[in-house]
C-alpha cells in the first residue's frame, strides 16, 4: 500500500535567487512537499520506525533553503527532492516553492514544482558511473598514451581519495528581538579553510534579546562541537553580556551556586549552564562592535531579524 505524507506551507528565510537584491537581502520561501510512502506497516503496527519522520524532512527543507546560494529555485527544488529521498522509506517526492521576488511593479508570486522519484536517481547515477567507465577504458585511449606499472601515473589517472573535510576557521553569531521581550531569532556565519562558508539561524515567538545572543553563541559551538577539531576558532559576538558572562563571570557564578555577587539567581541560568560546557581553550572569543559595518556581524543581524519577523 503506497500513500502520502503532505508538508504544507514550511517557510524559511533564503538567498537563492538570479537578481542581485536576491542575493543580498534574501526572501522569504514558502515550501509544500509530497512524500510517496508505503504506510502499510504503520497502519497495524503504530510504530515510528514504520515511517517517516516528517520533522526530520521539515528540518531538511529549512535547511537548505537557509543555506544554500543558488541562482535557480528549480535547482533548491532539485536538492530537497534528492535530501528528501535519501531515507529509503520514501520512493517519490514533489516539491512546490514559492517565493515573492522582488521585480518592479509585480506583486504577485513565482512558484516551481518538480516531482522526482528513486528510480530517476538511480538511473541517473548509473548513466554516470557507465560514462565514467566509457570515459575512462583503456580502448578509448590515445594510442600514444602507455601506461605501465612501471610509468608515473599522470594526476588525471590517479585514484580518487577523500579529502580532509574543512576547518572551521571564525564563527560570528547575533541575537534579535522585538520590543524585548517579544519575538526574536538568532543568526550564525561560519566560515571554513576552504572558503567556503555556512549559516544558520532561528528564533522563538517569546524571548528577550540576550537569550537570543545567547542561544547563537550556544547553536554555534553545538555545530563546532559536531567537528572535532583541535585547531583555535575565532568566535565573534557585539554582546559584552555574552563574553564577559562566559570569559569572566560564569566561573563566580559556578563557584556560589550560580548566584551574583548580591546573591541573586543568574538570569538564564539555564542557557548558561548549556553554553559553559561547549565552552573550550580552543575557542577564542571576541568583540566585535554592532551596526558597525562588519559584514559577518551584518549577516549574522539580518539572519536573526529575519526569524524576528517569522514568529512577530
């Protein structure tokens, strides 16, 4: 028995676009999905593992559509149908989104749908891997071309090995809110040694804006922590209450029972107490000024308000 799961109407905030204004200040994208299943274990047995998590495809969409700079949406559709399938429970998908751009004098939406199923991806990748072979057959070669064991392998003949995944080099994070307290969100930019750069963000309907700088900071030692490297990060944030709390103050805190000097209860304790063990002496703290011109902490302020504005 094949059936559906439906995903409507998940939203996230996005660089993809052709235009420049696209690009820079991004937009918000509004996703449904379909998801081909086969429910026929679920419906007797009412166990999770008989289907498909759909928080965990939500959280994919989100993802993407955050942190990918693609010029076409037909290529972000493509990506999230190709993420969506990897879990083998789902045999076809399609994908609507819809976004909002911004062209003069139009006001209306601009939407692309595809629907993609596990057989296309596995003929692709077998079309890809027979051209390899084709390409790569000793038949087809040059005749002047010999190689023997004996010969240097050109760079072009040798084997293909992983390479060390990237370092991260330098994290900025920010924190938003309205009317503090009220909604607000948070941002990250997190650059690697190979240029490349990653971001994320989120936000919440009630908060105030240092748990918001606060649970930035925590998001992105949480993904440093998912890498494992030895090597100094710089991590920059315009919160002196995050860097002096957790350079300065937290080991007083820790040392009267997360209590101030007056003897109070710590505000947010418990954000600190998540942020202090992902904590480490490879990490590097630093000030950096807000609404100064940084480009990072500019980003990290339009990825945070961008979420402000989702849960206003």
């Amino acid at each position: 028995m094949t059936s559906k799961i439906y995903l409507k109407g998940v939203k996230a905030y996005g660089y993809v676009g052709y235009l420049p204004e696209e690009n820079v200040l991004g937009q918000w994208f509004e996703v449904d999905a379909t998801l081909w299943v086969d429910f026929e274990k679920a419906t007797n047995n009412d166990d999770i593992e008989d289907t498909v998590n759909y928080i965990s495809c939500i959280r994919k969409i989100e993802n993407l559509t955050q942190t990918h700079k693609f010029k076409l949406i037909e290529r972000l559709a493509g990506a999230i149908a190709d993420s969506l399938l990897e879990d083998t429970k789902i045999t076809q998908v399609e994908v609507k989104i819809i976004k909002h751009p911004p062209i003069p004098n139009f006001l209306g939406s601009v939407a692309v749908e595809i629907v993609r199923s596990r057989d296309q991806i596995s003929s692709t990748n077998t079309a890809a891997t027979q051209l390899k072979a084709t390409t790569e057959s000793p038949s087809k070669a040059s005749p002047k071309t010999k190689v023997t064991s004996d010969s240097p392998i050109s760079n072009s003949q040798s084997p293909i090995t992983d390479s060390a995944p990237s370092k991260i080099i330098s994290i900025h994070t920010d924190g938003a809110c309205s009317k503090n307290p009220g909604p607000g969100g948070w941002g990250v930019v997190i650059h690697f040694d190979d240029g490349s750069t990653k971001e994320i963000g989120g936000g919440i309907r009630e908060t105030t804006n240092n748990q918001m700088e606060l649970q930035g900071a925590i998001a992105a030692l949480e993904f440093l922590a998912t890498h494992k490297q030895s090597t100094p990060v710089d991590l920059y944030t315009d919160s002196k209450y995050v860097l002096d709390g957790i350079t300065k103050w937290i080991k007083g805190w820790k040392k009267n029972g997360w209590k101030t000097k007056d003897n109070k209860p710590v505000k947010n304790q418990e954000l600190w107490q998540q942020l202090d063990p992902l904590n480490s002496s490879n990490i590097r703290w630093h000030w950096v000024e807000g609404h100064s011109g940084d480009p990072d902490n500019e980003r990290c302020d339009a990825i945070a308000r961008s979420y402000t504005a989702k849960y206003a």
